[in-house]
C-alpha cells in the first residue's frame, strides 16, 4: 500500500532562515500533492496544491516542488517568522481518480526568535 | 469562504455512552465529507467518506457499526461514536469539499476533542 512519509518529526530553525520540509512517497506516483498547515487543536488549513505535471509552486514565501523521479515533494517556508510555527503536513489523494485524501507524518515546525 | 464549523469543540462523556459530532459547511454544498481521527502527535487517519445522500464507504479497520456517518443534507453530516470507551478517546475532525475535482482542497472543522471516562 501506498506510504506518505515526512522526514523529521520536528524541526528548529532560526527566525530569518529558509525551513525546507520533505515529504515522500512510496509505491505509486499521485497525480497531485497538497499542503497543509495545522495548529495545535485546530483542523489543517490549505496552503498549496502541486501536480505531478508541475515542478514548483509559489505563493508569497511558500514554495512547494514535485519530483516524481525521486517520488519527493519539499516545502520551503522563506524569511521564516515565529508565527510560521506549525505542524506541516503533506497529503495525496488514495488512487487515481479517488475523492479521498490521505495525510502524512506532519513535521512540527519551530521558529526561533 | 469555504467555511467548516464542527460541534462540539470538546466533549467529556462517560463509557458506553454515544456521543454525536456534527459537521456543516456554511457558505458552500458539501457533496464529500470526510471524517479523521487524530492521536496526539500522530497525522490524520482517514476514517470514512461520505457523498450526501449515500451510504459511507469506510476505511479498512474502522468499524462502520461503532462509528455512524449520517450526511444527510449538502450542508450537515454527522458522526456518532456509539457505545464510547476510553480507547475512543482521539481528536476527531471533519472535512468538506464542495462540487468540483477531486483535487480540490479540503476545508476543514476545527475538530472534537473527545475523552472518553
């Protein structure tokens, strides 16, 4: 079955710096990848949505690429703020053509002052 | 827009009760709803899907007897956990995507936290 794994539970970094995430994926290659932020208590909130026909995606500091070749999406948060700190999480969605969507790991995501 | 309100926030309940949670889209039709479970520090299990009007489909490993998925109108689906135990304790949280591709973002609730005493 399909696996959606993101490579670090938590990650620190200094405010100012550029986060990358990572998520990957095993199996078969989805026709799409979605981002999303979560915090704590709160439901997931939509960031960004990348085809498997799209290298990179941008809006504002977000930036989000698909390499099917190495079945691997990152996530970049550049100028990182405090306010940036979040679980991030990657999704897919089940099969070709399915209305579902399945979520990975999520890494926390601190941003030091 | 695309605004997902889910009720209640927080739920305290006592075992072998059953507690409903409810789900509605405010300012969109909601024709797939979806219903995860959330441990601490754990991501989203998909639990079911459902399309208004139809029964649900759910995922391998969750019972469709305990967990009851009412999506009734295009606007309210419901879940109800029935005969709750502890080990029902979890982070519940709906989603709903309105008429269009199945790639389309999900919009989420704010989620249930219910624990089970």
């Amino acid at each position: 079955s399909q696996k959606i794994e993101q490579n670090s539970e938590a990650l620190n970094i200094q405010e100012g710096k550029t986060a990358t995430l990572t998520c990957n994926y095993t199996n078969y290659s989805p026709a799409y990848l979605q981002w999303y932020r979560q915090d704590p208590g709160r439901g997931p909130v939509f960031l960004l949505l990348i085809r498997e026909n799209e290298k990179e995606k941008r809006k504002e500091r977000l930036k989000v690429t698909f390499d099917t070749t190495l079945k691997q999406s990152l996530f970049h948060i550049t100028a990182s703020q405090p306010a940036d700190s979040a679980t991030y999480l990657c999704a897919h969605q089940g099969q070709t053509g399915a209305n579902n969507l399945f979520f990975g790991t999520g890494t926390r995501l601190t941003v030091i002052p | 827009g695309a605004v997902v309100s889910q009720h209640p926030s927080r739920v305290i309940c006592k075992s072998g009760t059953s507690v409903k949670i409810e789900c509605r889209s405010l300012d969109f039709q909601a024709t797939t709803m979806f219903w995860y479970r959330q441990f601490p520090k754990q991501s989203l299990m998909l639990m079911a899907t459902s399309n208004e009007g139809s029964k649900a489909t759910y995922e391998q490993g969750v019972e469709k007897d305990k967990f009851l998925i009412n999506h009734a109108s295009l606007t309210l689906s419901t879940l109800t956990v029935t005969s709750a135990h502890p080990e029902d304790s979890s982070f519940y949280i709906c989603s709903a995507r309105g008429r269009g591709s199945n790639n389309s973002p999900l919009h989420f609730g704010n989620g249930t936290r219910l624990t089970v005493t």
